[in-house]
C-alpha cells in the first residue's frame, strides 16, 4: 500500500487540534474536504483513527499510527529539501517562561547559519517530554530532570547553559538592602513559587538543600502578577536568573547569591530515533555560543547545582572552571559580585 503523504498530513494536523475545523483552516481547505481525506486514509489502513461521539478524539489505533505518521511526514519532506536546498524548520518548545528561555534560543540563533527556528510555548518539562515522544515538536529547550515511571525514556539531553540565579525581593524586603547574600540568610524569608511546588523541581530542590521550610505556592499568571505579589508581601522572595530581564517599572531589588551560588541549568532535549536533519548544525551553535559567553562556567566550590544536575556535566568540560574566584568578572555571569562583609 503506497501511503499518501496529503492523507498523512491531514490526519497530523486533525490530531494536533482534535478538531475538524480549526485543521481545516491550518491546511487551509474545506472541512468537507478534510473529512474526505481523513476518510479515505481509515480505509487504506482498514482501521478507526478517530473516535466522532461526544467529541472527536484518538483511537487506539490513532494513538499508534502518530509517531510514525510523524516520522513518514518528516521524511518527507526531508527528501524534498535534499532536492530543493530548501531545509525544514526545526520545531522547538521552551517552557519555563517566567526565566524567559527564549533570550538563550535567539542568542544561540545567531551561530545557526541557515537553520529555521519555529518556536512554540511548552507547558513544563512532563508536557514537552510528551510531545517529543509523540512527534509534535523536534526539540525542546528548558531544565530537564528525572521524570517518575521512566517517561523520559527514548529521550537524549544535552547542558547547554548555566545560569547564576539572583533572590529577587520587593523595595520592604528586609534584605533589600544587601549587596549579596548566602541562601541560608533567607530562612527567615517565604520563597515565592510562581506554580505548584510539586511542578518547579529546582526551586523545590533548592528550598529542601538550603532548609527553607517557609515556602508559598500559587498559579503562574505571568511576570507582572509575581512583580506584584514580591512589591506586595514584604516577606517573600523568589529566585530569578541573573540574566533574565525585568519590567522597567519592577521596583525590584536582585541580590547575588553567594557561597555558594546556585545556577540554573538549561538543555536540550530531543528524540534521538527522531533527530531532524538539522539538530547538528542547531547544537553545534549552541555550543560555539556558550564557549564564546562561557556557559558552561562552573566551580564546585563556589557553585551549587541540585544533585539531579551534575550528571549533565559528566558529558561536558566545564567552561573557565579553574576554580577563581567568583568576584572574578565574566561573560554572563553578571559584574564582579563582593561576598558581604559579614562572612
């Protein structure tokens, strides 16, 4: 049976959305035209891909054919593109957006050459995990760590970046006037977690490692709704990547942290039996990127990284760790940072 790589397409498209005629309107076509395509596929392939009662979903079968479907697609069009020296647009998902991912994807775009970016939002790492096991992004970008009952299995991950974090308080914080602070100085403070506490793995890990026992979670609306909640509450703070920008109006202090200073870890993720054609030349630019704006800098004795971190560095020769002193400028490491007087 020769597999029409239209039909194909329409069934993808149609199971991205779970509706007719939003797919139609991506593909562009009538919703009469879609169900036509979708209906001569199921019977190529003598099965129910979609479920029509109460609402249109995957069959079981549906559910099976997607990840090859995906890759069929995909090959597809990479054996247009071997002809037409046109490549395909390499799909990424970021999340944790609050940390602004995408200011490492554009600095990294730069060293990319012809590599198409089509970047897309991810809800968290369990979510993008997902949708690279299922085929509907090729990679993503954000802090990956162990996921429980080996969802994360098929998947291939690789360090990126390292991103000193700052502990961001309102103007009435009573640490507000520090220039750097030892976590432990912020026991007495409540970290503020812009989501549940169950879902955001490295500020769990960071408040379990240092004791901070007072701790508040509540949804994420955005950047502006933590600003206000830190200008409201005296007592909170969060911790907020050193590099990431703020809204001009913010009001907020960044303090560095020190001794030791945590850092945020950022990678890639992708699936390695899936890998789209440009993913070399697409790392090899993240890496060119992050030796040339030192990354990867990490000391063990002066940084800290939760435990489900340093087996990412295993793979990697840490950037300018020789061990100097973290008041040493550096690329993205921010301006030299004086340990307080009071250590």
């Amino acid at each position: 049976m020769d597999l029409d790589l239209a039909l194909v397409r329409a069934f993808l498209t149609t199971a991205g959305t779970l509706h007719f005629g939003r797919a139609a309107e991506e593909l562009n076509t009538s919703q009469q035209a879609l169900s036509k395509r979708i209906a001569r596929l199921e019977t190529l392939l003598a099965v129910r891909l979609f479920e029509r009662e109460g609402g249109i979903r995957l069959s079981a079968a549906g559910e099976r054919f997607r990840p090859a479907a995906h890759e069929a697609l995909a090959a597809g069009e990479r054996a247009v593109a071997a002809v037409s020296g046109a490549g395909s647009a390499v799909r990424i998902d970021t999340w944790g957006h609050l940390y602004a991912p995408m200011r490492t994807v554009a600095q990294a775009a730069q060293a990319l050459g012809p590599v198409r970016l089509e970047p897309g939002p991810g809800r968290d790492w369990p979510s993008v995990a997902q949708a690279l096991l299922r085929g509907d992004t090729d990679l993503g970008l954000g802090r990956v760590h162990p996921l429980p009952d080996g969802r994360d299995a098929g998947l291939t991950q690789r360090l990126v970046r390292l991103e000193p974090v700052d502990a961001l308080v309102g103007p009435s914080h009573p640490l507000a006037g520090a220039d750097a602070l030892r976590p432990a100085e912020l026991r007495e403070s409540t970290l503020w977690c812009p989501a549940e506490l169950t879902r955001l793995d490295f500020l769990r890990r960071f408040a379990d490692h240092f004791a901070l026992t007072r701790r508040q979670d509540g949804p994420n609306l955005g950047l502006d709704h933590l600003v206000q909640h830190l200008r409201d509450d005296a007592g909170c703070f969060t911790l907020f990547p050193a590099d990431a920008p703020l809204p001009d109006h913010a009001g907020l202090r960044a303090i560095p942290l020190v001794e030791p200073t945590p850092l945020y870890a950022w990678s890639l993720a992708w699936r390695e039996s899936a890998r789209h054609p440009q993913l070399d030349t697409l790392l090899r630019g993240f890496t060119e990127t992050g030796r040339s704006r030192r990354w990867l800098d990490y000391a063990p004795q002066r940084d800290w990284l939760p435990d489900t971190d340093h087996a990412k560095l295993a793979s990697h020769t840490p950037q300018g760790s020789s061990g100097g002193s973290w008041a040493e400028p550096g690329p993205d490491r921010g301006e030299s940072r004086p340990v307080p007087s009071s250590c």
